[in-house]
C-alpha cells in the first residue's frame, strides 16, 4: 500500500510539475485615436455613457468563437479580455464619442449621483469572432435626456472581414465601436 501511495504521488507531482500550460493572452478595445478623426461638432456637452448590456455568452472573461456556417461556439480560454467586457466597452465608447466631440465631457456613468445632458445606454446583441477571418458586431444604443426621456434609440450592424487570428478580431471590433460611437456622437450633436 506504502508503495502504491508513493508512486500515486510521484505521477501526480510529476504532472504538477512537468505538465504543458499554454500562455493566456490579454486583450483590450482601443479607442479612436483623437487626432486621426474629424471633430463632428464644437458643442460643449455633457454626455455619459451608462453601463453596458452583454448578453451572458459575451459576459465572460474568454474571447468566444463561432465555427463558420455553424450555430456551434467556442469559449477560448488562452485569448481573453483584459478586463470585464462590458467595463472595456463602456470605457472605450465614451473615448470613441469623446474624439468626435472634442468640446464636450464625455465620461462613462459610474455613479447614480452622476448627472449629464444626455445619456447613452448601449445593449450588445453580438460581438462575435467567425472562425476564417470575420468579426461581427451588432448594438442597440438609445439617448436620453437629462430628464429621463429617451430620445432616440437606432441600432448599428457591421461585420467586417479580418485576418484569421485573435489581434486581427479585437482590431476590428475596436473600430467597429468607433463607428458606433461615431453614430452617437452625430446624432447627440444634432439634438436641439
């Protein structure tokens, strides 16, 4: 039995300590570089990006896959986020609409005592990587005034054919909320 239990722990150590781990990779959303837009209003603004609504496959730290022509996903689990998804977008879309408002305060909502002039509230329906280099991005996003009435709501669809691979997909949905947050930022400047 001595026997037995010595050589049950020397294969388990033996795993613990000579088995294969894959590197985790971290990926972030980068926001529009400021000085490579065109400012789309000088309003002076005050604009608050409030949390942002994932469905649950998205809520998760892994980068999700979806097998061409297939209703089949994959969690990934060495590509990841850097951060909390709905966190980064949030984060991100306020520094997007930020670019193209230049004059205005933009800031993602963090606390209730937060007050603004608008508020835009963003529900994600997909934010997919297709596996043979496309990534798909689909968004409904609504602003509403300072007193709760919402003034609009429009959804922004794109899909957009990348390279195969990781840094090609998260590029692509970076620019994919830009363009949705370039929407917002024209639609908000053209608020009476």
């Amino acid at each position: 039995m001595r026997k037995f239990t010595a050589v049950l722990m020397m294969l388990f150590l033996g795993g613990c300590l000579g088995g294969y781990s894959p590197t985790n990779k971290f990926y972030y959303l980068q926001p529009v570089d400021a000085s490579e837009v065109s400012a789309l209003s000088r309003k002076k603004l005050s604009i608050g990006v409030n949390d942002v609504v994932l469905p649950d496959y998205l809520d998760r730290p892994q980068i999700i896959v979806f097998d061409q022509g297939s209703p089949q996903m994959k969690i990934d689990e060495t590509n990841r986020w850097g951060e909390a998804p709905a966190t980064m977008i949030q984060r991100t879309l306020a520094a997007d609409i930020a670019a193209y408002l230049p004059q205005s305060a933009v800031k993602a909502k963090i606390s209730l005592d937060e007050r603004f002039s608008y508020l835009v509230n963003v529900q994600i329906v997909r934010m997919d990587m297709i596996e043979g280099g496309e990534a798909v991005f689909e968004a409904w996003w609504s602003v509403y005034n300072a007193s709760g009435n919402r003034l609009l709501q429009q959804k922004t669809a794109l899909r957009q054919k990348t390279d195969d691979g990781f840094d090609a997909y998260v590029e692509a949905e970076s620019r994919m909320i830009a363009a949705m947050g370039r929407d917002i930022a024209k639609a908000v400047a053209g608020l009476k």
